[in-house]
C-alpha cells in the first residue's frame, strides 16, 4: 500500500498506523471506504481529535466523499454524546472549511418539525435494524425512559439514521465501531444484529470489529468477537 502517512499524521503514529494498515486492510473483505468511513467512528470514540484530523484528510483524499464523513461524525452525538460530536465537527471544519452560517433567520423562522414523518421514517429504519425484535426493545426502552423511547424513534433513526448521504449497512458498520471502542456491549449486541438484519455479510463484520483493534483494548475486541458469535449461533447465516 502506497500511502504517505507522514501526510496525515505525526511520524510516530504514521509508522503505527502503516503496520496495522498493512496488516488488517483486506480490502476484499471491506472496501477502502468502508474501513476509512469505520475507522473514522472508532477515532471519533476513541476521542483522539489529532488522528482523527488525519484520517478525515486521508479519507478525502482517497475520493471518499465529504458528506458521508459528516454523516459518520453526525450520528456519532447519539452513541457519543453532544460534546464529543461538536468537537469532531471542529476538527471537519479544520479540514473541509466553514460552512455558511445560520444567520438570524434561524430564530425568527424556527423551523417546523413534521414528527408524523419522523415517526414513520423512525419506526421504518428501526424495525430494519431490530426486525422481530424492534417490539421488545422499544418496550424495554420504554420501561426505562419514555423520553428516551420517543428520542430513540424520532430523533435516532427518523431524524438522522434515516437520512441520506449513507446506506444502513454504513451506519451500523460505523455504529458497532463506536459502541466496541466505548465498552458498550448491550448496544453493540443489538447493532450486530441490526447489521446482519440490514444485509452485512459475517465476514464484513467480523472485518469491522477486527479493524477496532487499533483503538480499543484487545479485551473488547474478543468480547465483540464472542457477541457476534453467540449471535450467529442463535440465528444462523452464512459464515
């Protein structure tokens, strides 16, 4: 692979970063813009803004589209947080430059949300994910916070994982790489799932949780290792 890292990076996390490269990058089993879109999210979680900076560099560089890294680091405020996502969106703004700004007519003109739209778009790409499951685990979310329930629908998958600019496969890819670097592992169960259920092939995904050893400790990496597993044992696909 032909690539300058010193490009991107310091020279210290250039050479570490071209041995894992080497290494872990069959581009046969995910293409360059998968592992470039992936890798951005686990660095994103990972909170590590500098290598972040350089790998959104990269990823340009190597035709992967401006709006879909801005997807990637818009969905990452629903697993990350609001902080987190403001300042990956700070580091964006470093490399692709300001975009124009709201102005006063953002306020003088709030814009209207259409919720029945969203409940639908919600409810649709959320059954995609959780197929048969989508019931009861809306109902446990329920349980534990309406507020959070109705967020989930609305806000989650109608307002953002329903939007353009990536297709579910993408999204969850990117979402399973956040939830492995954060230690989330009932979520990540779910998105694993929700991965399979969206169209990914095991291979893909076991490619994925492999590539989030650069970011995450080797421990939750066997753990999301034994997840998926377990989840292919329970509902069989190809291998």
């Amino acid at each position: 692979m032909n690539i300058d890292f010193t490009k991107y990076f310091s020279n210290r996390t250039a050479d570490s970063l071209r041995l894992f490269v080497e290494a872990e990058f069959d581009y046969n089993k995910l293409s360059e813009k998968i592992r470039l879109l992936t890798f951005i999210s686990a660095a994103q979680a990972s909170k590590q803004m500098n290598l972040l900076k350089g790998l959104i560099k990269w990823a340009i560089e190597r035709s992967v589209e401006p709006g879909e890294i801005y997807e990637v680091l818009l969905q990452g405020y629903l697993f990350l947080g609001y902080p987190v996502a403001i300042e990956s969106f700070f580091v964006f703004d470093e490399v692709t430059g300001p975009r124009q700004a709201a102005g006063d007519n953002f306020f003088e003109e709030v814009p209207v949300w259409d919720y029945n739209l969203l409940k639908t778009q919600g409810k649709r790409t959320a059954q995609k994910v959780y197929a048969e499951n989508f019931k009861p685990v809306f109902n446990n979310i329920w349980r534990l916070s309406p507020d959070l329930a109705s967020g989930m629908v609305l806000e989650g998958y109608g307002r953002i994982i329903s939007r353009p600019g990536l297709n579910l496969i993408e999204r969850e890819f990117a979402v399973i790489s956040a939830l492995i670097v954060t230690d989330m592992p009932r979520q990540l169960y779910s998105h694993l799932r929700g991965s399979l259920n969206a169209g990914a092939h095991p291979t893909q995904i076991r490619a994925v949780i492999q590539q989030c050893r650069y970011f995450a400790k080797p421990t939750l990496v066997e753990k999301a290792l034994s997840i998926f597993e377990k989840i292919l044992g329970k509902f069989p696909h190809p291998k």
